[in-house]
C-alpha cells in the first residue's frame, strides 16, 4: 500500500529521516509531503511515531482527470468496496492547486456521489444509509493529478493531547519538534528555550530525548477502520510504551510571564515529562552549561507585541546570546529583518511555515558533529 506523510513547507527532510528510522526506507520525498510503502504494521508506526508530520493518508488511488465525468467515472471505478462498507458515513474533504478543476466543494461533490454508486454497484444495494463508523476520504488535486485517500489520523498528528491551554501564538507541537530536528539536539543536549510561551519546544525535546512516541497518548481514525486488524495498533503502541525512558534530562523553559510558566508545568505533567521551568527576562539568561542547542520563538512583531519592542527584544537577544558564544543559536521568526536588527548575519536559513505565516529558522553556531543521527 502507498502511504502519504504531509509537513509543513521545510519539515520534508525530517519526516523522511524519522520514517528511515523507523525502518522505512522506500520514501519519496515531494513538497509539502513524503510518500512511502508498506503495510498495516508501518501505517501504525508512523501514526504513532511521526513527530513532524501533520497527517498520514492511505492512498487508494491516482489518476488524471481535467472533468468532472473524467473524476466521477474514475472515482467510481476504485474498489471502495475494500474499504467501505455499505453502511460507512463517507466525509470527503478537498484541496487543489494548479489544475482544471480548481472548486473544491464540486470536486468533494462529485467524488462522493462517485464513492456511494461504487458503493451502491459492488453490494447491490440501492441506497447507503451512512449509519455506522466515519470514513474520512480525503481529494487531493494538483496540475490535474488526482489523489484519492483515507485520512489515518482523525484530528491531525499535532494534537498530542498534552496541550490544553494556550497561550497567544504558540507553536505548533509539530513544527515545536521540527525546529529541534532541525537543530541537531541529542538526548544528552543541554536544551534552553527562553521565551517557552505554553511549552511546546523544551517538551517536545523531553519527548525526543526520552523517546517517547509522540502520539502514544491519542486515538486515530484508523482504529475504527473494520478492515484493519485492531491487534496491529494496539502491538505497536505497546511496543512503543516499552521502548519510553525515564531519563533525568537537562532541559529547560524561562519566560517572563509567570501565567506561562504555570502553564508549562501542567502541560509537561500531562505529557509525563520532568523539566526546569524558570520565570525569567531573557536578558537574565545564564546556564552552568558551557555548551549547548537555545531554541526560542520570540514575538514577530504581527500577532504579538509591536514592531519597536520587537527590534529592542531582537538586539537584547544579541547581547544576551553572546554570553554563551558556544551554544548554537536557533531564532525562528516571520521578521524579515531580523538579521539587520539582531546585528549578526545567521550561518544557516531554513524556510518554514508556522499558522500560515512564512518563516526563518535563523541558526548560528550549526553544531558539526556526526552521530551518525544527523538530518
Ligand atoms: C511566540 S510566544 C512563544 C510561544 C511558544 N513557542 C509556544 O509554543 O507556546 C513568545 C513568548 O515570548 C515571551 N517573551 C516576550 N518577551 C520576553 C522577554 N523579554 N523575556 C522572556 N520571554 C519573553 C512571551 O511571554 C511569549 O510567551
């Protein structure tokens, strides 16, 4: 079976890497998306296991099509039946870029009509009542290739579950894991992140360095799938539950809102993570660790905060971040002029995409080791 892994723009690489590690090599990497093959066993890995993906579709098939009869006949003529009972409620979502047939809400239309004469043709029947467990379908179209899918997760793979108080503008858990895989951390890294706002960077590097799988603690669609044998899931998240560390870990969460800080600490419970929390001014930053990774994600001057308190907390960070010439810096921001007002040019820019907004991952000190781990 064909699997897709969707990221955001600039997360490609380390969804590939993570899948390679869990021994799944047959990967292609596309913009925005890694496909692969494998069976049931895989699917439920990378469920489990994925920590910057945002979904996982289970293709059931590509076609072209610049019509709609072209995308009704072809739909209709997939084995739905498969998959698809004659009782399953069918929701399809949609997306399109670049191609023919560019309304979403007809193409969602019209691929449903397609799936329920399928449906209607192969149990011969002559309605489908839609009274048992959901199917989500998801079509894909871009320049006129269509893809045709189940959605394996349900709620998309960045709801981990342990976030559930938020903060203005905090970071996706997804891409919180992304900028650490991007940041060459090992477990036994000293880890700062001292604007941690509700968390999510230094607890996602405990789940990392504790190899906690990532979704452990959720539920997926695919678990209400009646043609996938539920022992498979329930195996490997007990796998994954055995291969979870307790190790004591040096990682730590400042900010200057103490309300954040609290809020930290409930969500690091509910994720099963001991961390050091600290309510503390950036420009009070100090470490007993001569080296280390400092991740943070200051205000950008568009949600939070204004552009002139931006630049002054931009120049600070300079100032602050020199006392500790060898940790490797990452700065991810919307702020095209950071650099100019930071006062330093980054030795490495990695294009990201965080709520919608184009970012940069500004890095300086890039640790150069090998560990045979790196992306
Ligand atoms: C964009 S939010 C960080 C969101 C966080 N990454 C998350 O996922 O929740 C920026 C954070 O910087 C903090 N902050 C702003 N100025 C600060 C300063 N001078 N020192 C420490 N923290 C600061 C804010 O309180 C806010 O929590």
């Amino acid at each position: 079976m064909k699997f897709i892994a969707t990221a955001k723009i600039g997360l490609e690489s380390t969804v590939a890497f993570q899948l390679h590690k869990l021994g799944i090599l047959d990967t292609e990497t596309l913009d925005a998306r890694v496909g692969f093959s494998g069976g049931y066993e895989e699917m439920a890995k990378a469920l489990l296991w994925l920590r910057t993906a945002e979904r996982l579709l289970m293709t059931v098939g590509t076609f072209r099509a610049d019509t709609f009869d072209s995308l009704f006949e072809q739909t209709k003529a997939l084995p739905w039946n498969r998959y698809l009972s004659p009782k399953t409620r069918i929701h399809v979502n949609g997306k399109s870029a670049k191609s023919t047939l560019f309304s979403v809400s007809d193409c969602q239309s019209i691929v449903k009509k397609a799936i329920v004469e399928s449906l209607k043709a192969s149990y011969r029947v002559n309605t489908v009542p839609e009274t048992e467990e959901e199917v989500i379908v998801e079509v894909g179209i871009l320049r006129d290739e269509v893809t045709l899918a189940l959605d394996c997760c349900g709620a998309g793979l960045s709801r981990r579950g342990y976030r559930t108080y938020n903060v203005p503008a905090p970071l996706s858990e997804t891409l919180g894991a992304g900028l650490i895989l991007l940041s060459r951390f090992f477990p036994d890294t000293p880890l700062i992140d001292p604007m941690c706002g509700s968390g999510t960077i230094p607890i996602e590097a405990a789940m990392i360095a504790n190899n906690i799988a990532p979704s452990l603690g959720r539920s997926f669609a695919a678990e209400q799938w009646r043609f996938v044998d539920p022992r498979i899931l329930a195996s490997a998240r007990e796998e994954a539950a055995d291969l979870r560390k307790n190790d004591r870990l040096c990682i730590m969460g400042s900010d200057v809102d103490p309300h954040c800080i609290d809020l930290c600490k409930k969500h690091a419970k509910k994720a099963g993570v001991m961390l050091d929390w600290k309510v503390r001014p950036v420009k009070e930053l100090s470490t007993e660790w001569k080296n280390g990774v400092l991740i943070c994600n200051p205000p950008y001057g568009e949600r939070l905060s204004d552009a002139k308190s931006v630049k002054a907390l931009y120049r600070e960070m300079h100032s602050v971040f020199e006392r500790i010439p060898d940790w490797q810096i990452n700065v991810i921001t919307s702020n095209r002029e950071f650099e100019s007002i930071y006062g330093k040019p980054a030795d490495r820019r990695r294009k990201l995409s965080n709520g919608g907004m184009v970012c940069t991952l500004y890095q300086y000190n890039p640790i150069r080791k090998n560990r045979n781990e790196t992306l």
